[in-house]
C-alpha cells in the first residue's frame, strides 16, 4: 500500500479486482464474502456509484420494516456493506433483478453467511458470488512476481533469480499477516491489532452467527486450531485437546467459525487412482489469515524462528491462502492429498475442466530438500489416473525458481504472482 498525497493510505491493487469487473458484467448482482477486515468494503467502493452501510447506518432499519426495497433507492451499481445484518435484502434484491434484469445492479459484501432459515432463494442466476481474503504477498508487494501462476499452469518454465523475499523477511511477513488496514504499520504494532482481531473473535463476531457461543471454549479451540494449523487434525484431536467440548460441540464451533470465514478448511481431495491405495478424507484446518494463529499462541516471527517445525506449517498455510487467491480467477480450487499408503500432495489445484496441479511446500531450499520433495510428487502422480499431465511444482521459502530436468518447478514463493 502506497500513501497518497493527503498522507492517507492508498488503495492497493487486488487479484478481485478483475474478478468483480467480470462478475458485474455477467449478473445483476455480485456477492462479496470474506473475513472481516480483509478490504471486501474498499474493493466494492471503488466500484459502487452509491452505496449503504447496512450495519451502521440509522435509517436502514426503518426503511426495511416499511419496505426493504427502499434500501436500494440509489445509483447502480448500489453497494449494500454487510447486507446479512438485515437478511430481509437478500430477496429484496432478487426482485429488483428479476424487475430490471440488467447486469451490474448491486454488490453485497458480507462477513458473515446467515444461517440456512435466513436465505430462503438461492439467487441462482441473479447472483455471482466473489470470495475474497487478506492480501497475498503478490498483493501487498511482498513477492517479487517474477513467476506467473497462470504462466506456469500453461507449461511456461519458472525462470528467476533468488528473490528479495529472504528467509527472516518471509518470517516476519507471516507473523504481520495480509491485513490491509495494517499495511505502514510497524511489525509490533501489526502483531498487536492481529490480537486485538483475534479476541473480538470469541467475544462478538461470533454472535453474528446467531448461535450461543461460551467465549472460553471458543478461545480454546481456537488456540487448538492455531497449534494444528496446516495440518490434519481430527474432531477427536481438536475435543481433546480443548478438553471441554465433545466432538459434536467442536464441529458446531468449527461451523459458527467458518460461517464467520475465521477457519477455511483445505478439503482433501477425491481422484481416481491407479493402485488399490485409498484416499484420507480429512481436511487441512487453516485460518482466515496465517498471523492469527501466531497472535492466538502469542507468538511472533523470532518465536517461529526458534521452531522450525511449527513454521513449517504457518508457511504451508501462507502458500495454501495466497494460492487460493491467483488460482480463484482461474477456475482453480484448493485441496490436499494423502493415501494410504502415505504417498501425499500438499497443495492441489482442481480446474473444471479435469487438469491439476500439485505443489509440494518446504521451507528450506537444499538441494537434498527439494529432490525430496519433487520425488514425492512424482510417485503421487504416477498413482494418478488423469487424461492430461499435471502441473507440479516445489514451492520453496526462498531462493531460485527453474525447472528441473525431470520437468518439475521450483518456485521461490517470494517470486509468486498472479
């Protein structure tokens, strides 16, 4: 983020950006959802020629108990911030599309999904939905942006020389976060409003839900979350290691916090394979932004450094969320994968129309870590059943980015980029 010339903080570019664009010019209305504070309000602005704040504003309610309609009553592109605190404007603006079709009519942000009774239409047809996240280093400037994703899932070789990005940098990113509002602060000052957002979590934000929530209980999970972060730990792990919730009260916690977009699950995925081996079903637990789990253990960059382990899987979680954002506009979605026989994938983006991509993560960048690392992607693919041949790649802490003789990438992630 730049500072303009008033001295007030300036907009930075968001992979969304384009996304919204093309979802405005192909539905008459776009829904933005996303954790709270990770700039949904800002990116629907600078688009919106009028706009309400649902939440806050006086006059909201007493339109919507007259008529919701007259909610609106704006120029169009109509932004309506945090819609989901009056639910009654979900239809109200299905029936202005279907009144006017026309695309482009409205943008509804929200940080919270109201509960299954509050939504009783889809939208199907009328809405185009948006996720949108904290910034990814390509986003926040931190990555050089010298390896094109969308580049490198078409067969362009990564070539770059080692990137700025080194490995305390990349450490002290993680621990800061991607939270826009944060960006010109100093590192220690980031790490305290990361902890401040992370206390609200227990305490208000999720009562949005609408469910009664003990703060106590949830605090704790959360911290078991952060300990398990980028891992795959069971319900069973999680009701233990919180010690007070049984395993139905965990996964109803872990439900009111994904519905809040704190957690985002990294589903494991489902492909036909050559052996008899099985797929694990169980999902990666991340968090909306990799830094809450280090404020909800009181932990900081120099805390990571001395435990390499647990940094390992923060910078696993970094790369799952930044890949999340550069493969969203094209068509990708995340997963994981481990068989049973231990053969595993950590990152795996699923395109529509069949072709993956797999991404190994390791923080370190010998020579003996990355030859590891791409052996490992070579005998999962190999136990893959799939017509065309998939993209893989070792994504790196710091260093160079190439290909190998063997046709595997190696990618610094501080090179990553749209």
């Amino acid at each position: 983020m730049q500072i303009d010339d008033r001295g007030d903080m300036a907009y930075v570019n968001r992979v969304a950006d384009d996304e919204l664009g093309m979802a405005l010019a192909r539905a008459g209305a776009v829904l933005i959802e996303g954790p709270k504070a990770s700039g949904k309000t800002s990116t629907a602005s600078r688009r919106a020629a009028s706009s309400v704040r649902v939440d806050t504003d006086p006059t909201v309610l007493p339109q919507i108990l007259v008529d919701p309609s007259m909610v609106l009553e704006g120029a169009r592109p109509r932004l309506l911030d945090e819609w989901q605190v009056h639910p009654e404007l979900w239809n109200a603006v299905r029936r202005a599309v279907d009144d006017a079709p026309e695309r482009g009519q409205f943008i509804l942000t929200g940080s919270t999904v109201p509960g299954a009774d509050a939504v009783r239409h889809s939208g199907a047809g009328r809405f185009a939905r948006l996720r949108m996240r904290t910034l990814s280093l390509a986003e926040s400037g931190d990555s050089d942006g010298n390896v094109s994703l969308s580049a490198l899932l078409e067969g362009e070789p990564p070539r770059a020389g080692v990137s700025r990005l080194t490995f305390d940098g990349l450490l002290a990113r993680i621990a800061r976060g991607g939270w826009p509002a944060q960006i010109g602060l100093k590192d220690v000052e980031a790490l305290a409003s990361t902890r401040d957002y992370a206390a609200t979590i227990s305490t208000v934000d999720i009562g949005s839900t609408r469910s009664v929530r003990d703060p106590l209980r949830v605090d704790r999970l959360l911290r078991a979350l952060a300990r398990s972060v980028g891992t795959e730990v069971s319900i069973s792990t999680l009701a233990r290691d919180e010690a007070s919730l049984s395993r139905d009260s965990v996964r109803e916690y872990i439900d009111a916090l994904t519905r809040i977009f704190v957690v985002e699950d990294q589903p494991a995925w489902s492909a036909h394979l050559r052996s008899s081996a099985m797929l694990r079903k169980e999902p990666k637990r991340h968090l909306a932004d990799p830094s809450l789990a280090l404020a909800l253990l009181g932990a900081d960059a120099t805390a990571l450094r001395g435990d390499l382990a647990f940094a390992g899987q923060a910078f696993e979680s970094q790369v799952v969320h930044d890949l999340r954002i550069l493969a969203q506009p094209l068509g990708g979605e995340v997963f994981h994968a481990r068989d049973s026989v231990g053969r595993e994938v950590d990152v795996i983006v699923q395109f529509p129309s069949g072709r993956w991509a797999g991404f190994e993560v390791k923080l370190g960048a010998s020579a003996h870590v990355v030859e590891e690392a791409a052996a490992s992607l070579r005998a999962f693919a190999a136990n893959v059943a799939s017509e065309d041949p998939p993209v893989l790649t070792v994504v790196t802490g710091f260093g160079p980015s190439y290909r190998r003789p063997d046709g595997i990438n190696v990618v610094a992630f501080g090179a990553f980029g749209p």
